[in-house]
C-alpha cells in the first residue's frame, strides 16, 4: 500500500484528477478522493503508466488469491 500511496503523491494524472475533484470545475465520472487514495470507480486508481500494473497483474492473477487455477482447471468446468 505504501507504493500506491506513493504513487498518487507525484503523477501529474493523479494530481490533476485530484485537483479536478477539489475545485469541482469538470465532473469525473467514476473518480472519488478518500484520503490518501484515488478510486475509479470504487477501486483504486493506478496509473496506466505505472510500474506496478505487472506486479499486481501477477499477483492477482497467478496466486491463489487471485483464484485462476490454470487454463486446464478452467476449461474443464
């Protein structure tokens, strides 16, 4: 989490989303700000840039946690 909330300290696309939000002066659809994290939409928001897209795909996708249990598994169900 620490990483994350690093992240949405410095991108310039956070902090413009973010500053979009304070001053309310263009509607962002899906976006809310609950300190320090930015959601889209109810989740949060990483950067489509960011180092950490591989990190989590492989976390979320080849752990148990992310529950797919292999291409053989899946198709025989």
């Amino acid at each position: 989490w620490e990483k994350i909330r690093q992240l949405h300290k410095s991108p310039a696309s956070v902090q413009t989303i973010k500053e979009q939000l304070d001053s309310n002066t263009t509607r962002r659809y899906g976006y809310s700000w609950h300190e320090p994290y930015l959601y889209y939409p109810g989740r949060v928001f990483i950067p489509p840039q960011s180092d950490l897209i591989p990190t989590l795909l492989e976390h979320f996708h080849n752990s148990p946690a992310g529950g797919h249990e292999g291409m053989e598994r899946t198709y025989r169900q």
